[in-house]
C-alpha cells in the first residue's frame, strides 16, 4: 500500500473513568499497528460528551499509558478545547447541504423504530426528512422559533449506487453496510448543542491525519457512518489541517463504495487515503457483559494497588490479541517484533474474563 510508513493511528479514549483491562487491550492493540510498522501514534481525548467526563480521568489515563509502555507523539488533543470546537463547526458548515434539523425526541424515534441490535443503533425512520422535503418553511420556521432539534445527516436512497459501504477489516475481513437499511440518517449535533460523536472522530481523524483506526468491534457499523461522514465532508470542501502524508494523500479511496469506485480523473475531487480498520473482539466480564469502567476489579487503580506488574497487565492482553498463546508477562515493546494480526483474525471470538480465573491480573 502507498506511503504505509507515513501513516498515524491514535489511541481514542474517553475519559469516563479508569481504565480497564478491556482498554488496555485496545490501546495496545491500536500502539502496536502503528509502533511494529514505525507509524507516529497521536493521544486524543474523546471528551465531547462533557456530560460523560470524570475530572482527571485524563490524567490517570495518561500516566496508566506510561505505565504501561505505551507512548504517543506529541500533547494530547482534547475534543472539548476551542480549536477542535471552531473545527467541528467549520465541519458542521462544510456539511450544510448533507444535513437537516430533527425534531423529534428519543421517544418518539424508539417508538417508531425497529429494535436496536445492541450496538447502540437505532434507525432513524426519517420523520422529521419527510417534512423537511415536504414542507421546508414549516421546518426553517420552526428553527426560527428557537424550537429544540439536532441536526442529522441524509443516508443516500436506497436505491443509490453508493447506499453499500464497504471496506477490509484487518481483523473481520471484508464488510459491507448498506447505509440507508443498517445505519440511517445519523446525528451530527445534538440537540443539547454538543457536537455528535460520529462527526467529531472523523474531524479529528482527518485533521490528525490519522489513516491506522483500531477500536472494539461494536464500532463496525459506526465505521460505516464515518466513512460516509467523511465523503460528505470532503465533497463539501472541508480541507483537513494536516492529510495523510506522502503520496498517500493522493490515493482516492476506491474501497469505499461497493459499486461505484471514485473516478481519478482530474474533475473529481481527490480525498486523502481510506484508513486502514482493525476492530478487536469486546471482553465481556464472567456473565457475559461487556466490561464497563465501574468494574473497579478491573481497572487500573485497582490493579495497581494491588501491586500487578505492567509485564503482567501487558502479557495478559498479548494473549487476549493472541499474540501470545498464553498470558505470561512481558513488556510491551516485546511484542513489536513480528507482530500481525493473523492470530486474532483466526480467533475474533468475543472474549471472556474470570476474574476468579488464577491467570487474570
Ligand atoms: N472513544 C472511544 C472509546 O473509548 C473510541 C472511539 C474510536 O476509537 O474511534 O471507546
């Protein structure tokens, strides 16, 4: 692939609490794409969701981070800072004719939506898009009023060549989603006024030049969202502060519709290199649940305290990544040799820790 030695991945994490052995796992993962083939590694702090963040929980991740072996290039970007904020609107501008105001509320949508398939999803029936297509002065009246709405961007038609996203994931293989049926038109502001998680990570990414995204596979479908996020972005003339270096900047993303590849010609607009995805198996607690940062049993405080070794945390998670064939300790810049991904892609089970079992740290 073009200008792989120029590419950057990023650790993402949100600040909601301490990190647990579940985050560890992933950061992990994300540092040893970028570090085993010498990519920059970028630290941003995923704190758009004021309502969501613990003070200081940035802290403690970046000292757990250090800990642990794993370092990043440069200061750490935080989401909630006036710059990215003048960046999400300057995006949100950029994607004015891909989106519309949304009036309805959680409830009304639940009530008319199918169930959600446990990845946070729910299809948005596109109430509020028929009114806006039907009755556009109802609608800018209504935003005049100062009536409460988000703002949510168009999927295209179903019947559209580029409804189908698609792309390889270096763990799951290849995946295909179609955007209108499996993703719907998503929110991009809130209604509160806080920037949509959707479109502040394919911002950030795009204006950190990020192009290696590792992350837990309940994000799939979201990858699906972004990647069309990101074409709207681009074909609004939204200008990244710093694209994918190298020649890599000028590789067209081909992968990203199945049916219609971009044209290369001069006409068409020219956006910087697909990233590359790895999405990881989720760790599940002993009944079956996904790990929460409550699990106090597991997060880093706790380990700590408890006098676990970093080797040990590290070792553990290597063998989660089944890069190890069992959990014995080492140090994170162990691993570096000979990494792949071939281990997880042959068994991308979710996984499951006891924390009874004698081997979990
Ligand atoms: N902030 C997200 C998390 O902590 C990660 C999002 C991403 O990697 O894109 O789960």
């Amino acid at each position: 692939r073009v200008g792989s030695e120029s590419m950057t991945g990023r650790f993402a994490p949100t600040p909601s609490g301490r990190m647990h052995v579940g985050n560890v796992y992933a950061m992990l993962a994300a540092w040893l794409s970028a570090r085993a083939r010498g990519r920059r590694m970028l630290l941003r702090i995923e704190d758009v969701d004021k309502p969501r963040v613990l003070p200081g929980a940035d802290r403690l991740m970046m000292d757990d981070l250090t800990w642990l072996g794993l370092d990043w290039n440069g200061g750490p970007v935080y989401q909630s800072s006036a710059e990215r904020q003048s960046r999400y609107a300057y995006a949100l501008e950029c994607l004015r004719s891909a989106v519309y105001p949304c009036f309805c509320s959680r409830a009304d949508i639940r009530a008319a939506s199918a169930p959600n398939e446990g990845d946070g999803f729910t299809i948005y029936p596109g109430t509020c898009r028929h009114v806006f297509e039907e009755n556009p002065e109802t609608v800018s009246g209504r935003v005049t009023r100062g009536d409460r709405h988000s703002l949510r961007i168009v999927m295209p038609d179903v019947s559209d060549s580029n409804a189908a996203v698609c792309f390889d994931d270096a763990v799951f293989g290849w995946q295909s989603f179609n955007l209108p049926r499996e993703v719907g038109d998503s929110v991009v502001r809130r209604a509160d006024g806080l920037f949509g998680y959707q479109l502040v990570v394919v911002v950030d990414d795009l204006d950190m030049g990020v192009d290696d995204i590792v992350r837990g596979r309940d994000l799939l479908r979201s990858t699906a969202l972004q990647i069309w996020i990101r074409q709207c972005l681009l074909a609004g003339g939204f200008v990244p502060e710093r694209p994918a270096s190298g020649d890599a900047a000028c590789e067209t993303s081909r992968e990203t519709f199945c049916e219609t590849p971009r044209e290369t010609d001069a006409g068409a607009a020219v956006s910087p290199v697909q990233p590359q995805y790895a999405h990881l198996p989720l760790i599940n607690n002993a009944v079956g649940r996904r790990l929460a940062k409550r699990e106090r049993s597991l997060d880093m405080g706790a380990l700590r305290a408890r006098g676990v070794r970093p080797e040990q945390i590290i070792g553990y998670c290597a063998w989660l990544l089944r890069l190890r064939s069992s959990p014995v300790p080492c140090r994170a810049a162990d691993l570096l040799d000979g990494f792949s991904w071939t281990g997880l892609r042959n068994d991308h089970a979710d996984r499951e820790l006891n924390p009874a079992d004698p081997n979990t740290p």
